[in-house]
C-alpha cells in the first residue's frame, strides 16, 4: 500500500538526516527539522484526504513547516487553508525497487569508497585526485532501505557516477538482508532512477506554511 510506503519513507528519511524519530499524529507523523535555512519541520501524511490536510495544516504555527502526502499538488490546493502555498517546484516522486545484485564497477580514473555509521551507509564516488564526484547514502529499516542525498558533481556528470552509487547501495543492501528501495525523487533523479528499474509509487505533492 501506498501508506505503508509513504510510512517507511519518512522513517528512513529521519534515520538518513539524524532527526528525532517521526511523532505519530491523527493525521501522519511530524519530523523535527534542525539547523535547515528552508525547513523547520515536517508533516508527512500517508493518506491525502481533505479532512486530514485541514487537520495537519490547522496544527502548525511555526513558519516553514512543510506539508508531504502521496497526491497530486492541484488536488490538495483547494483543502489548504491560508498562507499555505502548494511548492510546485518541489513536487516529487515516491519510487520501490526489488533489489538486485549488479556488481557495478567504477569507470577508469574513479574509486568507490562505502562508509557506515549507525543504520546509515553512505557511498562516495572519489577521483583520481580523491574529491567526491558523487555520493549517495541510505538508512536501513530491516528489509527496507530508504536511499537518500544522490548527488553527482557538475563536473563529473554523464559519466554513469550516479548509477554507480545507486548500483552500489543496492548491493549493500542486499548483503545486509534488505530485498526493497524506497526514495523521494525530483523529476531529474526520477530519469536516472527508472534506467536502473525503479518504478514510480505516487506523486509527492508538498506545500509549505509561509504566513
């Protein structure tokens, strides 16, 4: 279901970014944000219904707070109360994958360095002069990994450094007993991810608290 998945997401999330555990609420969960210039927290809704975006949203009073379900954004725009605006720009993706081993190799002139602290491991693509060209990190929930913060230097892009990390959590993943992936994708990680078998569970509408 999709909010078991929209559940797990902001769980791993919170594990990935070393918050304080999501707090159970009538409406989802609310995630404490710190030391964010954009964001103070969040409220993640595993189910888009009117009643339960009006709740959520009546429940805030600090300024950037943000708003996450899985639903499209011009659905949920007429149940947002005032000074809520929808983030068009920030509409996301909510991707699965079943886990497969690919024994990903690092193109000529690139070394894959995997670190792990806690219930997070994080893979950094290094080059010959041992600078990160890309990294990505993922928190393990059991038989679920939450796959987050892929990013690949400007200047080391179209050179497949992001399928080689993705490929490289994979197989992480795998070894450790996990057999599914979830993340929260832009529109130009959801191109990356579907070349490498992800497929979209639901659109990410978001709005945020701007009084």
């Amino acid at each position: 279901m999709v909010a078991n998945t929209v559940r797990t997401w902001a769980a791993g999330w919170a594990v990935s970014r070393r918050t304080p555990p999501p707090v159970e609420k009538p409406w989802g969960v609310h995630i404490e944000v710190a030391d964010s210039p954009v964001e103070v927290g969040r409220h993640v809704l595993p189910e888009a219904e009117e009643l339960l975006v009006r709740s959520a949203a009546a429940s805030v009073t600090a300024p950037r707070t943000w708003m996450k379900m899985p639903a499209e954004p011009e659905r949920i725009e007429p149940w947002l109360p005032r000074d809520w605006v929808v983030a068009w720009e920030d509409t996301g993706h909510l991707m699965v994958m079943d886990l497969m081993v690919t024994d990903p190799v690092a193109p000529e002139g690139y070394t894959v360095a995997l670190e792990t602290a806690g219930a997070v491991t994080c893979a950094r693509v290094l080059d010959a002069t041992g600078t990160t060209a890309a990294r990505g990190q993922m928190a393990f929930l059991g038989e679920e990994v939450v796959v987050d913060r892929v990013v690949t230097d400007e200047a080391h892009r179209r050179r497949g450094l992001g399928s080689l990390v993705m490929r490289t959590l994979a197989d992480r993943a795998l070894e450790t007993g996990a057999v599914l992936g979830i993340l929260g994708a832009t529109d130009a990680g959801r191109a990356l991810y579907e070349t490498l078998g992800w497929k979209k569970h639901a659109t990410l509408a978001e709005c945020v608290y701007r009084p």
